[in-house]
C-alpha cells in the first residue's frame, strides 16, 4: 500500500528516533573535486546516463562517451559535468558456469572476460576520456547477475517479464562472488597518483525495488549490499559508494499469486533507511534515486525522500540527493511534435525545480540516443541508425543543452 505524503512524513519522522541513537551513515567530509566546485556551491550539477552496458559489450556503440557526437556534446555543448556508464556482472562472468574459487581466480578472470575478450578494457577507455575531459565518472551496476550466484532456472513467477539474469543474489555480503565483483571494480578504478582510469562513485544497484527479484526480501538485501560495498570500498578505495538507485515506480506494492512483483518507492525507501539505523560507513555514502514519475507528473518524490533523509539523520559528504538518472519517456508518442516539445518542457520545469533544493546534488538524464527495437524513447535524440548515425535531434537536446547547471 502507498503512503500519502502526510504519512509519508510522519513515518519518516519515526526513523529520527532510531537514527538519532547510532547515527546514519557517517563520512568524512570531503571537497567535491570530480566536478570543481565545494560542496558549499549552490548549482545543480548535470549528468548524463549513457544507456546501458552496450559500450562494454561492442565497439562503437551508439552509447560510448567518445563517439558519435556524444563526448562533445558532454563535454563542450552542454556544460554536463558528470557522466554515468555501466558495467554488467552478467556479461562479464555469467560464462563461469560456476562460483569461482576465490577472489584471486575471479579478478583474474575478469581482466580476459568474457572468453579472453577482456571487454572491461573498453570501459577503461571511457573512463580516462572523460577523466581527460574533466568530467566526473559515476559507474553503475546493472540489474542483471550470473545465473549461478542466483540459482534462478527461468524468469520471476511473480513477473515473467523479469528474466532470469535479474533474480538476486544469493550472497550479498563481504566475502563471496558478488563482493568480489564489486571489489574488483573498486580496485580498477580507485583514484590513484600514477595515471589510470578512476571513478568517482560507484553505485551498486540499479532499481532494485522494481527490476529485481524477488521481491521479498528486498529492503534488506539492499541494506545489505550497501554494508558490504562501503566495506569493500573502505578496504580496496576509497571510492564513494552510490546507493540504492530507487525506482520512483510502482506507486503501490503490486502483488501477484506468485509473490510481489514491485514494491512501492517510498516503502522501500523507509524500509532501507531504517535497515541501516545505526551503520557507519567509512567511506563516502550518497543516496541515489529516479525521478521519472516527477518528471512526467510533477509528483514531489524527491522532496519526500529529502524529508526522509533528514529525519533519519543521514550525513553525506555533499549534498545528499543524487538523481541519478531521469527524463520523459515519449514511447509510442516520439515522432509528436507536441509531445517532443513537451519533453523539453518536462526536462526544464524539472530542473529548475530541483535547482531550488540546496540538498539535490546531480540530475541525472537518461540517454542521448534512442535506440531501434527498444519502446524506451527517453533520449535526447531520436534512435540511432547503425547505417547513418545518431538520429534527429529532439527539442530536449537544445533544452539540455542551454541549463545551466
């Protein structure tokens, strides 16, 4: 069941109680050098998600920060400081076929994976591109995990359109495939005096609340997956961690006669928020959400979950809101002129309302291009033709362009 936001607000207020008694979080403070500024700064930084794994998996894919205008546009047009690429557990190990036998076996498996491709070498050259550009690097884990970390054998009864890949896994903690995965990017990509590709966020998890399953469950292994990642990072890092990616959809808990399909973002983000009462990070920890719905609706989620993490007594080393990724999906309605321009107003109204929240850090746009055969049409740009290039630009393409963030 959905809460109102009056509800909403007095359950929050309930978490002050339980934070106020071990504290939620903490960190060291830290001056925000990946984009230039102070955490003091009152300027809503821009970011840009760049699809999907796609760049791991092939060369010159229309989401690769270096190609295809995309860099450019990043970098000198749009004055978009941070940029997000993903990484998939799934690609890179699912040929294992079994858990590797420790982490020495699994870290030197992924420097050749998959089948001694070493794909992780693409992402690598992302990475230093836009480190080169001066622009600030979040990497995200997508939604999808080996096979057999998960013992799942077909799709999510609950939710047959949830695969297989998407079940969680079975072993989330500190010490077992997942976590060294989750080290091993750590370890690639931590900040370093000689030169080498470096991040500056690591966000674990990508909508749990609704692309993950099973449902069941699902607070608390998120909890648990960002215990075990601020340990990693504080061991193999430091690398600010990014957590936990919600999805402001569905807006009630869906049940299904095979068990929940989603569950509501503003459960899961009290149930989370009440499963770290008390936990101490040592390491940079920045709270991650969608704000698709607010985008779309002019809903006010963000400035909930805002209301949530001052209750709950939650410490960051800047501001502590990430969107972490959003924009106006067009669907069937993208070749509209109307509705295109009704993106762009969508996209701008957005952001000068998050611009007025001096706790908002980042909003996040997903996608510049668009691509063939996926209903997703969210981009900036319409749907990239392998046979000629990125498609027409959309009116949100100058309406991203001209922000100033």
């Amino acid at each position: 069941m959905s809460l109102s936001r009056r509800q909403f607000l007095i359950g929050a207020g309930g978490l002050a109680a339980a934070a106020a008694a071990g504290g939620l979080a903490s960190v060291e403070r830290l001056s925000d050098h990946s984009a230039g500024v102070s955490p003091a700064a009152a300027s809503l930084r821009k970011c840009i998600s760049l699809g999907g794994p796609g760049p791991l998996r092939q060369d010159d894919h229309p989401d690769d920060y270096r190609l295809w205008g995309n860099r450019e546009y990043i970098r000198d047009l749009s004055g978009t400081a941070w940029v997000k690429l993903w990484v998939s557990w799934y690609d890179l190990q699912q040929e294992l076929g079994a858990p590797p036998a420790d982490r020495s076996y699994s870290w030197h498996q992924l420097d050749g994976a998959p089948g001694g491709h070493a794909w992780i070498r693409r992402l690598d050259r992302q990475i230093e591109a836009a480190q080169e550009d001066g622009v600030g690097v979040i990497l995200t884990l997508h939604h999808t995990h080996p096979t057999w970390a998960t013992g799942a054998a077909g799709a999510d009864p609950a939710d047959p359109s949830k695969p297989a890949e998407q079940k969680l896994p079975l072993d989330v903690s500190p010490d077992g495939p997942w976590a060294w995965f989750v080290a091993y990017l750590i370890a690639r990509y931590r900040k370093r005096d000689r030169p080498g590709p470096s991040i500056d966020a690591l966000e674990i998890c990508n909508e749990p609340n609704f692309l993950s399953w099973p449902q069941e469950g699902i607070v608390e292994t998120t909890a648990q997956m960002i215990r075990s990642a601020a340990r990693l990072s504080a061991t193999w890092g430091p690398t600010p961690i990014l957590a936990p990616a919600t999805s402001d959809f569905p807006d009630r808990t869906t049940q299904a006669l095979a068990g929940l399909s989603g569950t509501v973002w503003s459960d899961f983000t009290a149930g989370v928020l009440r499963a770290l009462a008390g936990f101490r990070a040592l390491v940079p920890l920045r709270w991650s959400h969608h704000n698709y719905r607010d985008i779309r609706l002019g809903t006010a989620r963000a400035e909930d979950v805002l209301a949530m993490l001052r209750s709950a007594g939650w410490a960051s080393d800047v501001a502590p809101l990430w969107l972490t990724e959003g924009g106006l999906n067009l669907a069937e309605d993208a070749g509209d002129e109307a509705a295109r321009r009704g993106q762009a107003d969508a996209i701008v109204q957005s952001f000068e309302r998050m611009r007025r929240l001096p706790d908002v850090y980042m909003w996040t746009q997903h996608t510049v291009s668009d691509k063939p055969g996926n209903t997703f049409k969210g981009g900036l740009r319409d749907d990239f033709r392998w046979s000629e290039g990125p498609g027409r630009r959309r009116p949100s393409w100058y309406a991203w362009r001209d922000l100033s963030g």
